[in-house]
C-alpha cells in the first residue's frame, strides 16, 4: 500500500467507522428491511449484508417521547482467491444493536434527542465474550420546519463510536432543504444526497455514502507473519444511483447502485493496528429495501 494511499485511509477511517455507526444506530425509521451486495472484484471478496431495524416511540406527554429499539446485521464473507491463512472465521459476521432514545422539545424551535446503543458485534462462533460488545452515544440538536415554501431540516450533535478509536466524540451536522417542489439535497455525515422528485410516487438521487463496520474476530487468525487478527474492519466511500417508489408519504422501497470509491478491509490487532490488508480494490455496489420512516 503506497504512503499517500495509506494516509489518506488513516485520516478517513474513523469517520467512515462513525458514518456506519451513525447510518444504523441513529435512523429515523420506524422500519427497514435491507440487503446489500457488493460482488466478487479482482481481489476475490464477495460479500453481502442482510439488515433489519425496528425502532417503536413512546409517547410521554405532548412534548417527550421514549424510542426503543433493535437492528440485526448479518454480512456473508466469501473469497475465491485463496488467503495465506484459514478464513472460517470470517465467513459470517454480525452487528447486533439495542437502540434506547429520548426526545424532547428544547425550545419553540429545536428539539433534543438522545441514543444509547449498547452494540455487539463477533462472529460469534462461541459464547458472547467482553470484546465482542461496544457502547456508541450521541445528542443531537434538530430544527424540522416543514410549513414553509422552502422545508429544510438541520441537524447538529456529537457522536460518540466506541469503534473510531478516538476517546472523545466526533460532530455530526447534516441540513436537508427542498429548494424546489421538485429538487432537494442533503449535506452531512454520513450521507450527502441530490434528489430529483418526479412526482409523489417516484424519485430519482445521485448519493456520497459512508459504510463501514469495526468486528470482532472471537478465535484470533493467526498470520504468516506470527501477527494476530484479533478484529476485522471495513471502511468505505460509496458514490450511488438511486431511485425510490413511495407506496405513501412515509413507506417506500428503494434501490441504490453505485461503486465503492475509497475502501480499506484489514484485519487488526488487539491495539487496532492493521496486520493484513483484505482489501482495497474498488468494487460495485448495490442495495435495495423497503422502509417505514417519519420524514
């Protein structure tokens, strides 16, 4: 891997890690069913994610609601050219979150919201073990105002990824405004988005996406080297395609295609230290799904 290569990886990595983060834990989607593919590239990595998330609010009182919630990942690993090491290990890997939110109206215009997630991410081929959980947090500021000519939302808070390996919070600030009855973007972390609305029922985007997943390995690979790949990582910027049907204002189903422009799969160590390098060829990039939202 050449200097500036690896560099530019080092400087984007934790953000990727709390883009993904950020993209699962804190969606504002009551329901969403998902797979994604990215198919075999001249590396020979396949591999496919299968993603579900249910998230139920509870109303206090006019202005408080509790949300509870849970989402599952499932990612198939599969390599056609052989690695220097057995990689049973890495054949099937999970993500599993618990999602316990607050919101609450801070004033005339902003409300607060707050998310706790208690994560576990292994592939559990044993007993859960103390390195396969995590705990992420964020408190985010939002500004909704729907009841103009021009909606726009904003978004301002700190995240905090147990994964980044930062030991404070990172900003999260993303604005959505529609600017024309037909046309509306969004700006942020992790997803920037230019959306044509061709009518009610279809909408057409061009997207920037950040994904990416920090898991644990629970029987350490052993290299050539003698190193050990105590954890395997993933960090990628997406550019994409995308159209989306909207069966109602807040149901639809979705479909994105695109290729993976930055990508960095290493193992690491127990310190977080890369040892092998898995994968930095671009790859193609598909996801579909269908989803139950409150925007």
């Amino acid at each position: 891997m050449s200097k500036p290569y690896h560099l530019k990886i080092w400087i984007l990595a934790p953000l990727l890690w709390l883009g993904g983060f950020i993209s699962y834990s804190q969606s504002t989607d009551l329901l969403r069913v998902e797979t994604t593919h990215v198919p075999e590239n001249d590396n020979g990595i396949e591999t496919t994610r299968y993603r579900l998330l249910i998230n139920v609010p509870i109303k206090l009182n006019q202005d408080k609601y509790l949300v509870t919630g849970a989402e599952y990942n499932r990612f198939d690993f599969e390599n056609s050219i052989p690695f220097p090491f057995e990689t049973n290990e890495l054949n099937r890997l999970y993500v599993i979150d618990l999602n316990l939110g607050y919101i609450t109206k801070w004033n005339d215009d902003w409300r607060l919201i707050t998310l706790v997630t208690p994560r576990l991410a292994s592939n559990f081929t044993g007993k859960i073990l103390a390195e396969d959980m995590r705990l992420n947090l964020t408190a985010t500021f939002l500004k909704d105002v729907k009841d103009v000519e021009k909606p726009f939302r904003l978004a301002l808070g700190l995240a905090y990824n147990s994964n980044a390996g930062l030991p404070f919070p990172l900003p999260l600030v993303s604005y959505y405004k529609r600017f024309h009855p037909k046309w509306s973007y969004t700006l942020g972390i992790p997803r920037m988005n230019f959306k044509h609305h061709i009518s009610k029922k279809h909408t057409l985007q061009t997207a920037l996406l950040l994904d990416g997943y920090y898991i644990n390995i629970q029987n350490d690979i052993v290299l050539p080297d003698g190193e050990l790949g105590s954890n395997i990582s993933l960090s990628a910027l997406v550019g994409a395609f995308g159209y989306q049907y909207n069966i109602t204002k807040y149901i639809s189903l979705y479909g994105l295609f695109g290729y993976t422009l930055t990508q960095n799969g290493v193992l690491r160590d127990d310190r977080r230290n890369e040892v092998f390098l898995l994968n930095d060829e671009g790859n193609m990039y598909f996801r579909a799904g269908f989803k139950i939202g409150i925007f």
